[in-house]
C-alpha cells in the first residue's frame, strides 16, 4: 500500500548539466519510445537516486503498512476474516519484500534501506502513522487505503523503470484481493447491527482525513517534478489520483449508508473535478515529519523486530557469503 | 510502551525506546534467483528474488514468497553471482546478431540453461540447455539450437549445475494451494448484501 | 461409544492448529527476515485452514458450527497440548516449537490416512501435502540455526526446555482405546515412535544433542487442563467476535 504525494524532492534540470548529453539523448528516446530501462542501461544519476527513493518509500509503506492491520491480526472475528487479515498482512511484507528487490537492482542493498527506514532517514506514507483503534478501522485500511494504493500502483505500474513495473504487476495483481476483502468487511459492517454500523461509521470519520492527505497535497503546492514525469518516474499528479479516487469510491461510501464528514465533498458536473474542504495540511506535515500519533511506535516496533531478529541473521550468515545485486 | 496491537504490548519495547543505539548495518544474505512453472507444457519463468544463506533455504523461502497462490508445478533457484547476463538490445533487435564467434575456449565442456528475454520489462524464460567450452562458447552454441523468429533482447545462461529445482515428489507441496480461496478476490462477493441493503432503506 | 472418540480425537487436532496457529500468526510482520516472515505466516494460515476443516467434520457431526466452536468455547473446554499455548518468546522458541510439533503432525497425517474414517482419511492425504512443506522448512532451520556457533547454544537449550511439553503433544486421550480398536487411528504411542524417529535424525545432522526423552511429558492439556496462557489467548482471540456472536462479521 503505498500513498502518492511528497515523495520527490525539488528536482532541476540543470542537475543533469554533468551528464553525457549522447547518452542522456538516446536514454529519453527510449522511454519516449515507450520502451522500458532494464537496471545495466545507461541512466542519468537523477533518475537513479529519485527511482530509489521512490521505490525505497514504497517499500517501506508496506512493511510499515502492515502493523496498523497487524494491530487486529489476534483478534479477527471468525475463521474467514481470520485467514484473509493473515493473508492480507503477510501479503505486505511480500510486496515489500518485492520492492526493496526492484530497489536493489539500482544499487542499495535491503540492508542499507531498512537501517534508513529505521533511523529515521526515509519516509514512508503518512497514514500509517494514524492508529487503527477498532475492528473497523481495520476494514477501512483493507478497503479504502488499499483502494487509494492501487490507484497509485497502477499509474507507477506504467512507468519506465523494468524491475519497479515486473514488482508492481505482481503487487496489483494480488491487491485485488485486498480490495475485495476490505470492502466485503466494510459491507457486513455496514448493513448490519447498529453497533456493527456505528463501529464503522466513527471509523471512515476518523480515517477520512488521512485518506485525503494519502495523496499528498494539491498540485499548485507540490515540488517540482516536471522532469520525473518525463522521464515515467512519475506517473500521475495528486491531484489526478485523488479525483480518480474519490470518483470510484464516494458513491460506493455513500451507498452503504455512510456519511463522509466533509460537507463541501461535491463533484462538480461540468468539469468531473470533485470539490472537498481543506483537510488541513499543516496537520500532513507535522505528521510526515514525524510528530503524528503513531510515528514513534510504528519505528520502534520495526527497529525491535530487527533487533530481536538479529542473532538470527548472524547465524545464517557465513564468512564466504558475498552479496550480489538482484538482476531483474 | 502501550500499544493498540497486544503483540507490540508483548515484545515489551522500553519507553525509552528513543535511547537505543541506531540501528547498525546487520548482514546481508545472498541473492538467488527464482524461476517457477505455473502451467503444464510451460517452460520456467523467472519470477523474482530472494536472500537466503543457501540454495536450500531459499527454495524454503521462494515457495511462498512466489508460489503461495495459484498453481506452481515446479520451481528453481540460482544464486545470482552463477548468473551469466549478456548485454540488453533495444527491442526488435536480437542480441543473437550481434554475437561474436567465441575466442577463448575453455578446455572441458559444461551444460549451461538458458534463458531469453523477449521484450524489455517481461521476464526471462526458459528455453532449453547449451553445451559449451565457456560462458561464449555456449553462448554461440545457444545461437544455433534457440535463435528463432522472435528477438532477443538478453539472455541468462547459468550452469546446470548452479540450479537447485523441486523434484517431482516435491510438487505435492503445491496441491492444495488452488484451494486457499481466502487469498482469492473471488471468495468476497457481497452484491447482494448492498442490493438488500438498498432495497430495505428505500 | 465411536463416535465421541473420533470426536474427542477431532477436537483435540483442531484445537493444537488452531492454538498455535493462531500463535504463529503473531509473528506476522515481526519475523527476522522478510522471506520467512511470509513463510511463517503461511504455515500459520495453513493451521488456521486445517482447524476449520476439522471443526467442520465436528459440525457434520452434530457439533455446533466452526465459528461458534472455536471463538466462543472457554479455555477448559479445550484439548490443545498445552505446549501449542505458550507465547511466541523469541524465534528460536517458535522455530523449536515448530519443528517438534510439525514433525508430530506430519506422522499424524500419514497415520490418519490409513483410517476408516474416510473423511479424516481424506482430509489428512490433503494437509501432509502441506505438512511436507512445513517439514521442508523446519529441516532447513533445524540445519542452518544448528551448525552456527551463534545459535547451536540457544537452540539446545530451547531443545532441553522444550522436550516436556513436546512429549505432552502425545498424551494419550481418554478414549483413544476405541479409536485404535476401531481403525480410526493407531494411537499416539505409535505416533510418539515415529516422530521420536525423525527428531533423532535431522538433530544428528547438526551440532545439537538429542533432549532427554526420559523427562516427564508435561501433560493434561488433552483433559482440559491449560496453562495460564490460554484463556487470556482465547480472550484476545475472540474481543472482536464476543461483541455480538449473532452478528455477521
């Protein structure tokens, strides 16, 4: 699972001065050409380190990802929720364990990502940072964030970049079990008794917010990316994402019942744009820079699960093992 | 620290958890790469990674990581650094073309597998076995047996005796995977659940 | 007189997947390695799987259904070994514990299949194709963690400790006469020889010594009598599910 927005940083193009321009010509004709960059062509550094970070992020947003639902894992009602919660966590680390590979093949080792991940050098996506109090919010994450992923995912799954598009194929292929499991639970919930509805009412309250800032802020705040897009690193705007996210999924809200706690949320007819409220960016910003509910324990608990899982790996590591990048 | 997750109350992290050491750069396995065969009369795709101690661990670890759903008949690994990776072309030329008759010849012959990719993005596939005094040799011997109608745009050759593969009493270990439907998007049909749901409020 | 042996003997099954399944699950997202967190977690959901196959039989049978049975049952209504209800610790317990119960299910399976009880025949032939993996995957462990000098003093002390509860897994069940009478199943006594056999012969592949098997089994969890561990587990299990046991979730 995996947000859009705030994941690139300011990018120039006068940061491509040094490279051979040869190269760099030859390289944007085939991404032009719609053909895709396998790890030993040619690359501009840029397109290198923003490809990491991105992926790197990625990554992290499901490891981390998988602790807000891991929240309810013990405590499923009933063998089918308890069988599709376990495998829907355990399908996040494999997606993460996917992209730290597509990764890899850029250079940095999964070692190297996770120590970042755990000191606190890299991000991940913000709403994992916000606490999944009941059952319900559980069923939200399943149904909306993942709904909010697979957006996202689909629009990088056609970008340039070889192993990163193999992953994401993959990924989305097994999303879709998400998606439907998630919505299945948020159905029951909310066709069913008053405590079930109310249960899961409070939670798409509590959630909404984070949902809208999952896609990072407006287009007219965000960095500079022009080049990335060019280059198919990125692939669609927040913006973009956003309306296509509330386009499918607000009537599906709206048709069990649920009300969504932003009364300005309205899709204007002539031009398709949805309209929603300010959902307080400053609020986003806090917690990307690591002061919202949940940051702290989130790092903690992934840095003692490295810790505690650490005489493990020694074990398995012999003298004579050398480390070799992925090749795809 | 207190936890909404009673597994996290249990690992019994301090609440000074801020004070631990950072994290060092622990161990880095190695890398294998995973080839399996999903259908019958298909050849072995690659399909991934993983970072395993060694080739049996990571044939352990490569079963569910890539065969935890639909059907698997077969799988097999290879550690990354026995990987002999040719140069890529562009798509639509076929790197067989450009080969250069094989200088140095190595004094035994070995068995390499080999492996095509036919389109940047896809995945390598197998195609069959090449006997060579050398990576080059064999490479010119692949040409003759394997250079077919289609481009090739790389190609994979890895020794045979570098791969590590389930044999055919293993496969069994896959049989009862199509029926986990509880990973399947199929098994959460709730269509009718809203229509009822509609039906009553209107 | 037959019935409520196979019964007893159904029961006691779902309850060992179902406990430490359930128990294995907590791993998830936690484990050492991110490969075999995925593997854990798939032999975890595997016990999950095979509980609710045999909690199903029980409701052919005229038990109440799975749900019910399983999520609303207090601890001394239980059969689990009580090894099977101990918390995760570290991974050298879980990993232990794993590879002691597994080979223990994995000889079950290829006793039930011989039964004359052609449903849990069946459904046996079916869950050693999955307790093939999970003995694949023990091995390896048992392999790697028992040649490194990191872990070889770990592991057999996790081996020394953990042989009681081990032999508890085999505490013969009240009627289990008439289960081996009837060709149900050979009796754990039998079981207890086989799985003995392999423990011996993948421990001498590594550096690790053999338990004691002269130790006292740590028995009664086949009578209903639990550690304190599982009714706070069954709590835990059921919070969601206990708000309204009526309710579709």
């Amino acid at each position: 699972m995996y947000g859009g927005g705030n994941s690139f940083e300011d990018v120039y193009d006068k940061e491509l001065k040094h490279e051979d321009p040869e190269q760099l010509a030859e390289f944007e004709a085939r991404i032009e050409r719609g053909e895709k960059i396998e790890s030993t062509d040619w690359m501009p550094e840029l397109y290198r380190t923003q490809l990491i970070r991105m992926i790197e992020q990625h990554a992290h947003s499901e490891i981390i990802g998988s602790l807000p639902e891991g929240t309810w894992i013990t405590r499923a009602p009933g063998f089918k929720r308890k069988l599709a919660l376990m495998a829907k966590v355990q399908d996040e680390v494999g997606h993460a364990q996917l992209l730290y590979a597509a990764a890899e093949t850029l250079g940095k080792s999964r070692e190297d990502m996770i120590t970042d991940l755990i000191n606190g050098k890299s991000k991940y996506s913000n709403i994992f940072n916000y606490p999944a109090f009941t059952w319900a919010d559980s069923c939200f994450i399943s149904w909306l964030v993942d709904a909010g992923a697979i957006v996202n995912q689909i629009a990088n799954s056609k970008g340039s970049y070889a192993p990163y598009c193999r992953a994401l194929e993959r990924i989305c292929a097994e999303e879709a079990f998400h998606l439907k499991y998630g919505h299945h639970c948020v159905i029951h919930l909310a066709t069913g008794s008053p405590v079930q509805r109310q249960m899961m009412q409070e939670a798409v309250n509590r959630w909404w917010k984070p949902m809208v800032h999952f896609f990072g802020p407006p287009d007219k705040d965000s960095v500079h990316t022009r080049i990335l897009m060019k280059w198919k690193v990125k692939m669609a705007s927040n913006d973009e994402c956003r309306n296509q996210f509330f386009d499918m999924y607000v009537p599906k809200i709206w048709e069990l019942g649920l009300e969504i706690p932003d009364p300005n949320l309205k899709k204007d007819p002539e031009t398709g744009i949805w309209n929603y409220s300010d959902p307080d960016w400053s609020e986003f910003k806090r917690v990307i820079n690591g002061d919202g509910p949940c940051n702290k324990e989130r790092l903690a608990v992934r840095r003692i699960a490295e810790e505690r899982g650490l005489w493990v790996r020694q074990a398995l590591k012999s003298p004579k093992a050398t480390y070799t990048t992925p090749l795809a | 620290m207190e936890s909404l997750d009673p597994r996290v109350g249990r690992l019994g992290i301090p609440e000074n958890w801020g004070t631990l050491e950072p994290k060092s750069n622990l161990d880095q396995l190695e890398t294998f790469e995973v080839f399996s065969i999903m259908k019958e009369n298909k050849p072995f795709t690659h399909v991934g990674i993983v970072h395993a101690p060694d080739e049996e661990m990571a044939l352990v670890f490569a079963k569910e990581q890539y065969g935890r759903r639909d059907s698997t008949l077969a799988m097999c690994i290879a550690n990354s650094s026995n990987v002999l990776v040719s140069p890529f072309t562009d798509n639509n030329q076929n790197l067989y073309d450009f080969l250069e008759p094989s200088k140095a010849l190595e004094d035994s012959v070995s068995e390499y597998q080999v492996f095509h990719l036919y389109k940047r993005g896809k995945q390598h596939q197998h195609v069959g076995e090449a006997e060579g005094k050398g990576y080059e040799d064999a490479l010119n011997r692949a040409k003759e047996q394997y250079d077919g109608s289609k481009p090739v745009l790389n190609i994979w050759l890895i020794k045979s005796e570098h791969l590590l593969s389930t044999d055919e009493e293993d496969a069994q270990i896959w049989a009862t995977t199509p029926e986990k439907k509880f990973r399947e998007a199929t098994d959460y049909r709730a269509a009718d659940k809203i229509k009822r749901f509609k039906q009553e409020k209107a | 007189m037959k019935n409520e042996a196979i019964k007893e003997l159904l029961y006691k099954m779902a309850d060992d997947q179902l406990v430490l399944g359930h128990r294995n699950s907590e791993w998830n997202g936690l484990g050492p390695i991110l490969e075999e967190d995925i593997a854990f977690s798939s032999m975890a959901q595997d016990k999950i799987g095979q509980s609710l196959e045999f909690y199903s039989i029980l409701n052919e049978m005229g038990e109440k259904d799975p749900d019910t049975i399983a999520f609303t049952r207090k601890a001394d209504k239980f059969k689990c070994c009580q090894y099977v209800e101990h918390p995760i610790g570290e991974y050298d317990f879980s990993l232990v514990r794993h590879f002691f119960f597994d080979y223990a299910d994995y000889h079950r399976f290829e006793l039930l299949k011989n039964s004359k009880v052609e449903r849990i025949a069946m459904a046996a032939k079916k869950f050693q194709s999955e307790s093939k993996y999970h003995i694949m995957h023990a091995n390896a462990w048992m392999k790697q963690l028992g040649n490194s000098d990191v872990s070889i003093e770990r592991m057999q002390n996790c081996l020394n400790e953990g042989i009681a509860l081990a032999l508890g897994i085999f505490e013969p069940s009240p009627m289990e006469n008439v289960l081996i009478e009837e060709g149900v199943f050979e009796g754990e006594k039998k079981l207890s020889e086989r799985w003995l056999s392999s423990i011996q012969s993948i421990l001498s592949k590594t550096e690790l010594s053999m338990p004691d098997i002269s130790t006292a089994p740590i028995n009664g969890g086949r009578q209903g009598k639990h550690t304190p561990h599982l009714q706070p587990l069954l709590d835990e299990m059921s919070e969601v599910f206990s708000i309204d046991p009526e309710a579709e979730w």
